[in-house]
C-alpha cells in the first residue's frame, strides 16, 4: 500500500513537471519554446536593411514582440550577424558586428530576432561557377536554382549549417559553406 502511494505521487510528479515545460525537442532538433517552434542553426549573414533607422532587433520571432536592439545600416562598411537559430521568416542572432573598420566593433550581443530576409548573403562560383541551390537541405536533392559567383540573395531560414534562401524570386537550401556572409567582399 505504502510502495503504491510513493509510486503514485512519483508518477503525478513527473506527469505535472512534463505538462509545465516549455520546451519540447522533434525529430528535427527543432525546439517549441514559448508557442513558437525553433530550428537551430549555425550560419551567418550581413544586414541589408536600407531603412535609415536600422534594422530591429526583437526579443522574439514575430514584430508583436518589443524591440531590444538595433542594428544600424552601415553601407560603408557593413553589419554581419551569427545566426542561431529558425522561426517562420525570423531568425535567432547572438551578436551583430561592424565589418570593414580598423577594429571591429560589436553592435549587439545577446539573444534577438531579425526578420530574415532583411538579411543578405553573396553566391561563391563554387560549383560550376555558382552556388546552387537545392530542393531539401540536402545535396542528393534537386537543384532548383544557380546563384552565380557575386549575385545577391535573401535569407528565408536556415537547418544547422544549411541556409533558406531566395534568388530571383526562387527559394531553396544552400550547402554550407557556399555562400559568402562578408558584405564587403565576395569570398573568392
């Protein structure tokens, strides 16, 4: 009787402790927090927001959420962010940082979210003379699009290291390491 009482209050426990959490994992590695699901990621990009104001950074993945920082648009020298993580069209940065200066300067560290695609990256003639651009995030995928050496993109999301991206009103996953995050250079 004592055993099934103990048990009993153990599995109410665990049921409460579950129930209350606000993090769930998927398959994916994507993690629900806050009603939101979250697709990590490791990539990086740079700013291209030509609103004078900057770009907003906010405490969560949506415009409803309050804005905690700012990254402003520096066309001399250019602003490149680390992206953490996914959400819809919003991505997780943890830092902002002015490239092309002597020494760079940090603009914003912390967690935040930018809407994606007011952030750009450069296509690298890797491959045949461009990036290309799958179906899935995957290379045994098909290519649905040829980013030449030098031409712009947008970010739309991104997996781990594989980054979402639009090219000539044509989204698709871009390998890792095939685009150039450097807004002052094309990294070839």
């Amino acid at each position: 009787m004592r055993f099934t009482l103990m048990l009993t209050i153990l599995l109410i426990s665990l049921l409460v402790g579950f129930a209350g959490s606000e993090v769930e994992t998927s398959a994916y590695g994507e993690v629900a927090q806050g009603g939101y699901m979250i697709v990590p990621c490791d990539a990086a990009a740079y700013v291209i927001d030509h609103d004078p104001n900057g770009l907003n950074v906010r405490s969560g993945p949506s415009k409803n959420f309050v804005v905690i920082g700012n990254l402003p648009n520096k066309a001399a020298t250019g602003v490149s962010v680390h992206i953490t993580g996914s959400s819809g069209d919003w991505v997780r940065i943890d830092s902002g940082v002015e490239e092309g200066t002597e020494q760079e300067q940090t603009l914003f560290k912390g967690v935040g979210w930018v809407y994606a695609p007011l952030l750009g990256l450069t296509g690298i003639a890797q491959s045949k003379g461009a990036t290309l651009l799958y179906r899935e995030a995957s290379q045994k995928s098909d290519v649905v699009k040829r980013v030449p050496g030098g031409d712009d993109v947008n970010v739309w999301g991104c997996r781990g290291e594989w980054l979402y991206v639009e090219y000539k009103k044509v989204k698709g996953w871009a390998a890792p390491k095939t685009l150039c995050s450097n807004s002052l250079t094309t990294c070839v």
